[in-house]
C-alpha cells in the first residue's frame, strides 16, 4: 500500500495486480474502520461526525484518488491497453473488471518491463509483481 503513495504521481510505467490488490484491501479496510469508528461516535453522540465536517469526506478522497488513478494507469499499460480508454466515460467502469483480473503481459512493452523486473539499464522496478 505504501508503494502506491510513493508513486502516486508517476503515471509510467506498469504495475502488477498485486500492487493494486494490497492497494485497494487497504482502502477498504480503512473505510472499515473509519465506519466503526463513525458508528460509535453516533451512539456516544447521537449525530455522525461527517454531519458536522463534511470536508472529510473531501479530504479522505483527495488522499486516495491520486494514488488510485496513478495504480490504474499503471495497470492498464501493464496490461498492453493505453490509459486514454479512460477518456472515454462510459467505457471507464468496465475497464475495473480487466485492470483487477487479467494478468499484465509477460514480456516487455511499450510502457516498460513487467512488474518486478529489472529494466534494461539495470536498476530495479519499483513494482510489485503478482507471483
């Protein structure tokens, strides 16, 4: 998950879908929490917290979305397909089916080297490859 905040502006390159996966539990299980979190505060409370601020809605958006967006870029090109398909709108939500399940091709590809490996000047990918 980490890895994803680290290249959450670099839009090059590729990703496996394991990156995306731990990326993306990760999500989940902090919203998870926070819902725990949000549920108590109305029993102690009686109203929701995100009634009272909804910027944190905002906020908590802004602190997923950029790293989200970049991952998925990544995993199209991993997979060989450009990231302009997400330009197209109605195209968007079913490009989640494929970034989440195909494997990304085995070789080399106009974006870089798979996941995992070492590009051609030797220095290691900062991916995380799916075994």
């Amino acid at each position: 998950m980490i890895e994803a905040y680290k290249r959450m502006f670099d839009y090059r390159g590729r990703s496996g879908r394991k990156e995306l996966w731990i990326f993306h539990l990760g999500v989940v299980a902090a919203g998870a929490v926070l819902a725990i979190v949000e549920h108590l505060l109305i029993k102690q409370f009686g109203v929701s917290p995100l009634q009272r601020a909804p910027w944190a809605v905002w906020l908590i958006l802004l602190v997923w979305q950029p790293p989200m967006l970049a991952l998925f870029v990544r995993r199209l090109h991993d997979i060989g397909w450009s990231a302009k398909l997400l330009l197209i709108l109605p195209l968007g939500p079913l490009l989640t089916v494929p970034v989440f399940l195909v494997r990304g091709q085995a070789e080399e590809n106009k974006y870089g080297p798979p996941p995992g490996t070492a590009p051609a000047d030797g220095t290691r990918s900062a991916t995380v490859a799916m075994s």
